[in-house]
C-alpha cells in the first residue's frame, strides 16, 4: 500500500533533557530526514505539559525546552516544511484531554507500563501501593493520546517503550468514536528497526541514566574529551583489534557511509593505536555535527528566535486543533444553546466521516464493491459479481451483520492485509452503529 497522500506523522520529545550523541542517531537525525520526504505532513512538538509529570524543577523544563528546540532546528528540521510547536501552547490538547479522560475506561490505564512499574516499585519497598503515584503519571497515556488525535496523525514514529501507548490511543479513539461518530483518526506506532542503537562511554547502551553519554552540541574540545574517554581494550599500536563488541566502531558506524566503515574496519584488523582510531572518530562526527554546532550556539544565545518560530508553529498547529476541537464539542454535546437542538448524530457519510461502500462495474463487465475508510483508505475490496443485485446484498450483509458476515462472504472479497484487519473490524462496527442508530 505505497498511497502517500499527505500521510500525517506525528511525535513529541519530553522536555527533560539535554538532547545528546544516541537522541541524533536514534531520532532526530532519521526524523528530520523522513521530514523531507514528499507526501509526508509532520508534527513535531516539546511535550513540556508531559515534563510536568515527572520534572518539578522549573528551570530545568525551561532549559531543556530551549535546548531541545535548538537542537532539532540546528540539525535541519525545517519549521516552514514542518510543524514544530510546544504543546502547552496549543490549549486544544488539555480541553482535548478532558473529552477523552471521559471515555477512557480506568482499567485501561491501570495496564499502563509506567505506572505498573511504580505499583511494582512501591510493593516491592512495602511503601503504600499509590506512593509517589500522582493523578499526571495515572493519566499520562490520556494527555498523549490527545496529541496524537489532535492532529489525526496517521502514524507515530517512537521506541519499543512507547508502543502501548499508542495502542492506548487507539482504543480511546474507537470508544470516543464509536460514541460520538467517526471523528478521531486511529494512529499507528512507526518502529524503525534500522536506526543504530548507540552504545555508550562504557559499552552499555548511552543513556542519561547510566550517566555515559557524549553530547550532541557541547564545546568542540568536550566532544574530544569524551570520544577519548570511549572504553577500549588494552589492545597495544600494532595488535590487530576486533570491531566486533567495539562501542568505539560501532559509534562510528552510525555516522559513516558502507565504504568508510569498511575503511576503518581494515585500520582495525591492521592494528590502529586506539588513540588514532578516537582521533578520526572524533574528525568523522565533527564532520557532522561541527556545522550544526554553530547554529545551535546561535539559537541557545537568542532565545527569542527560538520562541517566535515555536510561535508560528503554534498558530499553524491551532489552524488545525481549533475546527476540529469545535466539531468535538459539537459532537459530545458541549453546543451553543441557541443552536438546533435536534438531529444527534446523522448518517450521513461525509459529515460525520464515517467509513462507506462504493459500488461500480469495471471493464470486465463484473459488478463490485469497496469499503473505504474515513481516512480515504480502501479497507475491503471485492471480488466481480455477475449482477449489481449480488453485489449489493452482500454489502447490506456487510452493513447489518459487521464483520461476522465476513467468513460466509470470504471467497467474494479480496485477502485483506494482517495490518489492515483491525482497521476494518472497526469500520463495520461504526457502520453497524450507525445502522442501528
Ligand atoms: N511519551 C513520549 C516519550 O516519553 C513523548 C510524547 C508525548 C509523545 N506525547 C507524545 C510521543 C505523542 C509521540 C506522540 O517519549
């Protein structure tokens, strides 16, 4: 399914931290890449209402939202192609928050990772089991998935530890449609399994909490302490080294084409001085990273820069959350009083963005269906049917009976795609729904 019309990602970067060597490789680097790509819309945003819930030191959120901000832009994001913001500047996404805590079953959020993992933590101390434990962490799950509805984003680009939250999303997105109509786009996590997983000063995978990070966009002199404080073995000049369980190469390896790699690698096998092979990685990332260097210094000493393009990308993101926001209200019930009171929701497809059957003939003089989604995507396709009659009564079976109709129809309809299924199953039921209603 190669169709890239305006696909819609969308991620958020907590502001807690100073953004180093293993964020660029692990993130920023691929994300300002991918933002290039043409038919690709991208939202990229400073969770800082998210750095509320474990950072109390205003200070540091501050901080950390400037240098974060600045590292994104100095390695390329492009604020005019993108949209870049900070989410505690897009008031849409708390009242967002609040439609959504509505429909959110609290036994969902008590499966919640982050907040097991505290559960755990205090039963294992013998503390009370909700020590430490505040409503924001609780409710954490429920502000994210408002960012992410907000912007009917499509896919959500993040690590391992963040795909349940983004299947949190997507069942608070079907209750709250199956409520109150198909208004809400269901996201998907986007895993790049490709992106180097960078190991630390110690060989451990870099980490702010094992406290074995390089910086990204410190002094030029600090990048050249730390590549030389890498941990290596005690290898002598001239002693053949293996790049294997390398951090050294491996660091290397994420900043190198296939030919310099292989280049390095043969220095190694020939026996290069540890000192020499930090050395030209030390030159290889400076390549990289020195001309961006320049321009996040620029940004870090003129804050106001920074702040009047997260500005614009304010207004641009509000262009979006304020219709949809005022459809939402509309949809629950929160509505002028001297509006039409009547009508609760209608069936009719376009307004409420519900998913729809098309029938058509196609050359071979065969008569068939498809169902699209409301994002546009065909989610079931059929087979030719001698007569539009046949046709037209197994999309009425499809209508009534949802995706129970759908193994005595199996030989009429195209195999639907594993991904796609769960898609689909939501389609029939929000057009069962919508029949019954
Ligand atoms: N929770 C994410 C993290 O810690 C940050 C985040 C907040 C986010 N809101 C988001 C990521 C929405 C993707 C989409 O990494």
């Amino acid at each position: 399914m190669a169709s890239s019309v305006s696909r819609r990602v969308l991620t958020g970067i907590t502001t807690t931290g100073t953004p180093h060597l293993g964020n660029y490789v692990g993130s920023i680097r691929a994300a300002v890449r991918a933002s290039r790509e043409p038919g690709v819309q991208s939202f990229y945003f400073l969770a800082d209402y998210h750095a509320l819930i474990k950072c109390d030191e205003p200070a540091r959120i501050q901080r950390s939202t400037l240098e974060i901000a600045a590292s994104w832009l100095a390695a390329g994001l492009d604020p005019e192609q993108v949209t870049f913001y900070r989410q505690s500047d897009i008031p849409e996404i708390p009242e967002l928050t609040w439609l959504l805590t509505c429909v959110t079953g609290k036994g969902l959020l008590n499966r919640a990772h982050a907040y097991k993992a505290m559960l755990d933590k205090n039963a294992a101390t013998g503390a009370d089991p909700d020590s430490d434990v505040t409503a924001g962490l609780f409710m954490y799950p429920v502000l994210m998935a408002a960012d992410i509805l907000m912007f009917k984003a499509h896919q959500v680009p993040v690590g391992r530890d963040q795909i349940q939250h983004i299947e949190m999303a997507r069942d608070i997105a079907s209750s709250f449609n199956h409520l109150y109509g198909e208004l809400l786009t269901l996201p998907e996590a986007l895993i790049d399994d490709n992106v180097a997983l960078l190991p630390g000063l110690d060989g451990r995978k870099m980490s702010k909490s094992y406290d074995n990070t390089i910086a990204l966009f410190g002094p030029r002199e600090q990048l050249r302490r730390q590549i030389m404080s890498i941990v290596t073995d005690s290898r002598a000049p001239g002693e053949p080294k293996d790049t294997e369980g390398s951090a050294l190469y491996q660091i290397y390896r994420a900043f190198a084409d296939d030919a310099e790699a292989a280049q390095f690698a043969r220095a190694f096998a020939d026996g290069i001085a540890w000192g020499e092979a930090k050395q030209r990685l030390f030159e290889r990332i400076d390549a990289e990273i020195g001309p961006m260097r320049e321009r996040y210094q620029h940004l870090m000493s003129h804050p106001a820069e920074v702040e009047a393009l997260l500005r614009r990308g304010a207004d641009k993101a509000r262009a979006l959350a304020t219709p949809l926001m005022r459809e939402l209200r509309q949809a629950v019930g929160l509505r002028a009083l001297d509006t039409q009171v009547a009508a609760p929701r209608g069936r009719d497809s376009a307004r409420t963005g519900l998913p729809s059957f098309k029938q058509y003939r196609e050359q071979d003089g065969r008569f068939y269906f498809k169902l699209t989604g409301a994002g546009g995507q065909v989610l079931l396709q059929s087979r030719g049917f001698e007569s539009p009659r046949e046709a037209g009564q197994a999309v009425k079976r499809l209508q009534s009976e949802g995706e129970h109709a759908l193994g005595a129809l199996a030989e009429w309809l195209e195999p639907v795609a594993d991904a796609l299924a769960p898609t689909l199953t939501e389609a029939l039921q929000a057009l069962q729904t919508a029949q019954q209603s």
